[in-house]
C-alpha cells in the first residue's frame, strides 16, 4: 500500500468479513487492510481447509481488530449470526476450493464451496443489509479469476471485463457460476456487488501445488521440477500485494454491479517462468549442478488452457490502481521469503499434501 493511495480512498470505519483469510490471498488481504486503516476490523471466516493455514496470520494472533472464526460458509446459522454479532457492513469473498489439478481429481466439492457456499453468502447479506437498511452503504466483494474466460490463443488480444464466459476446467466453471449469481444478486435484488477477476497471483504464504511455490520447494529440496506438456502454456502473473491493493479500492471505491479485471500485465510462458526461477535461486544457493537441470516435462493436465491474460484498462481509469511490484522484484522476494521459512514448509509438506502429490503426480513423474 503506497501512501497515495491510503489518500485516496480514505479510512472508513467498517466491519468487513473476508472468507478465507487464512489462505494464500486472504491471508495477505487481511494483514493489509488491519496495517492500512486503522478504524476497520476485519473478521476471517475460514474453514481451514489443507489450504488454510492459521501460521499465515501469527503475526496478527493478538491484534484485537483482526477476529478468526472457525467456520464454513455453508453453514447459514453461523453466517447468519456473524453479521448479527459483528454488524457486519462488508463482505470480501475469497474462500474457495482454488486448484485447477484437484478439481479434476474431485470437482465435488468445488461445486459445494465455490457455488453453493457462494449462495449462502450473497443470502445472508441480502437478508442482513435489507433488515438493517444497509443496501446502499454495504459492499459486497466477490473475488474471481481470469479463468472464467478460458483460454486465449497465443495471438488473441487480452481479455477485456465483457469477454464471454469459456471456463474449461470444473475449477473455472464453479467459479464462473458463483460470478454469475454474484452478478444476479446486484441484478434481481439490487445487493451492492462487486466483482474482482485477477490474473494468477504469486507471493509469500502460497501453498506449495501452485506452480511457483511447487518450483521454489521442489528446487529447495533437489527434486525433478514438473512442467506439464512443453511448458509453452502461458500464464500472465500478479504479485499479491498489488491483488491486495486492487481489492481495498474495489471495497471502498468500487461501483456496485460493476466488475474489474485485474492484471499486471506480465505473461510469461511455464518454461520461461521456471527458468528465471530457477537462475535466481541459484544465485542465491550457488549449488554443484545448475536447478534448471531439474527441470522434468511430465504428462499434460487434461483440458489443459493454453493462455490466459487480462487487459486491466478499466482498473486503471477509473480507479487509479497500478501494480508497483514487476516480476523479478516479487520473485526475489518469493524466492527469499521461501528460502528463511523452512519451518512453514515442513508444516505444510506432509499429511494431505503427500496424499495428494502422490495421486497426481505418481503416474506422471
Ligand atoms: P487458497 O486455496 O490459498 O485459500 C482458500 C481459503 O478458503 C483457505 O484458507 C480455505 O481454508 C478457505 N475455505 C475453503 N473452503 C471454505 C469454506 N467452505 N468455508 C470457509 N472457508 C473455506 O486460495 P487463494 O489462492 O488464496 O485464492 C483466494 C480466492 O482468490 C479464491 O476465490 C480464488 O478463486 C481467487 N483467485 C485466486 C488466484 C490465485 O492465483 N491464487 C487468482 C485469481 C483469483
Ligand atoms: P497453477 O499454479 O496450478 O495455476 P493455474 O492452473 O490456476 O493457472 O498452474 C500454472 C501453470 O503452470 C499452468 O499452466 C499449469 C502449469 N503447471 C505445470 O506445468 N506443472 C505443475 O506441476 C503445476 C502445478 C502447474
């Protein structure tokens, strides 16, 4: 957060519920808005899921405007008494079951999370802010991806907010049928929504079946690197703390029924990404062989989308946002900020995660 924008967009006193705060992103989001502005609290509701983590957030355990509640967003009782209790007037939503590679394993509970949960969200507000006369002040924040677009071809122009809806992956379509009832909510019931897609983010705290993290931790640990097919796919790369920025002036100066694409615009192909990974850490590490030796193409992920990348044009003008971190800077970081905390990795590298590594990747590595 520069100071320009703190200018910007004010301090108002909210009660903003963020969904999914002990994970990658809302992790991130919460810090950001307690360290920004010091009259808003922030409750974070979170599951904790295998990808949410309560260590994301230690260094908030004692802040008294930070308040984690345990909880699932399918359970309407609770919801229900959180924006009673809490007088909640905001709401960021960002839990979500979020990785491609275990939507094809198990899309059930994509559907569960990331629609239904969805649902019972935009409910609960409605009902909350209708009873409480709240309808023109509340905001709703529903946080999506590039991916509800599906894939560009190499060629295509980046893709603008009115690109047609293509998800390819049962991942994108649960998440492209929460945008569409998000959407519905602002439409048929006038709920003041709005809705962020952003391109693929990056940054501390991600957990490690994300391409980047999996490339810092395998590289970490001396093992083969998986790139699926030739690693020509493209992905366009967002550091975290610039999705962060985005989303505060979304919340605060965002027009409802609106939706704003998100994106650095910085499309690297796999292979290319993997690579400068791979270079920067050995500078760092300086080890006998160069990393990118481990580097392993492995079997296609089914349905694989080829390209994805966003204009942000309508951020710019209109709200004034710009990413201040480029691509080096953030994985430098990354990269840094992965090499000091083993013991966060250590946490993570078991139980679930092994389960799943070895169904996904067993066959292809
Ligand atoms: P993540 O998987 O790291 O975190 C998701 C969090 O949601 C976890 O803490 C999990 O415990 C929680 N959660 C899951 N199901 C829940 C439920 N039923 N009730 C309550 N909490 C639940 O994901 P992330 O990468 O931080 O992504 C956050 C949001 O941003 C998601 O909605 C995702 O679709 C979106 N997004 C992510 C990216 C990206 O590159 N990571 C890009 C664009 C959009
Ligand atoms: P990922 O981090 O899973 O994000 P998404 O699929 O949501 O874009 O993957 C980013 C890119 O990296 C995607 O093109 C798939 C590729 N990839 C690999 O080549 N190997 C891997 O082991 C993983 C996890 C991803």
């Amino acid at each position: 957060m520069g100071p320009k924008d703190k200018v910007k967009i004010g301090n108002k006193p909210m009660r903003v519920l963020v969904t999914g705060g002990m994970g990658f992103i809302g992790s991130h989001f919460v810090r950001h808005l307690i360290q920004s502005f010091p009259d808003l609290t922030a409750i974070n509701l979170d599951k904790l899921t295998y990808a949410g983590n309560p260590a994301n957030l230690e260094d908030l355990k004692d802040e008294p405007r930070h308040v984690f509640v345990k909880g699932d967003i399918l359970d309407t009782t609770l919801l229900a008494g959180l924006f009673h209790e809490h007088h909640i007037d905001a709401v960021v939503h960002l839990a979500a079951e979020s990785h491609v590679d275990r939507s094809i394993l198990a899309p059930k509970e994509f559907i569960d999370t990331n629609v239904s949960g969805t649902l019972n969200l935009l409910s609960v507000a409605l009902k909350s802010w209708e009873s409480r006369g709240l309808m023109e002040s509340a905001r709703f924040v529903h946080v999506s991806t590039d991916e509800v677009y599906g894939s560009l071809g190499f060629n295509d122009p980046p893709a603008g907010e009115d690109a047609r809806f293509t998800p390819n992956s049962p991942y994108a379509a649960s998440k492209a049928a929460g945008d569409h009832l998000a959407r519905s909510f602002h439409r048929t019931y006038g709920l003041p929504v709005v809705i962020t897609n952003s391109t693929n983010n990056y940054g501390p705290f991600q957990f490690p079946e994300k391409l980047i993290p999996l490339t810092i931790t395998r590289i970490m640990e001396g093992k083969a690197v998986p790139i699926y097919g030739r690693g020509r796919n493209v992905r366009d790369w967002l550091y975290v703390e610039d999705h962060c920025r985005a989303l505060a002036l979304v919340l605060f100066v965002g027009r409802p029924g609106d939706r704003y694409n998100v994106s650095a615009r910085c499309e690297l192909t796999n292979l290319e990404l993997v690579e400068e990974i791979a270079s920067l850490m050995d500078a760092r590490t300086n080890p006998a062989r160069a990393s990118r030796e481990l580097i392993t193409f492995v079997e296609d992920r089914p349905g694989h989308d080829l390209r994805y990348g966003l204009d942000s044009l309508k951020i710019a003008r209109e709200l004034g946002w710009r990413p201040q971190v480029d691509i080096t800077e953030g994985l430098s970081v990354t990269i840094d900020w992965y090499l000091e905390n083993r013991a966060w990795i250590e946490g993570i590298l078991s139980g679930d995660y092994l389960t799943f590594f070895e169904k996904w990747y067993g066959k292809r590595l």
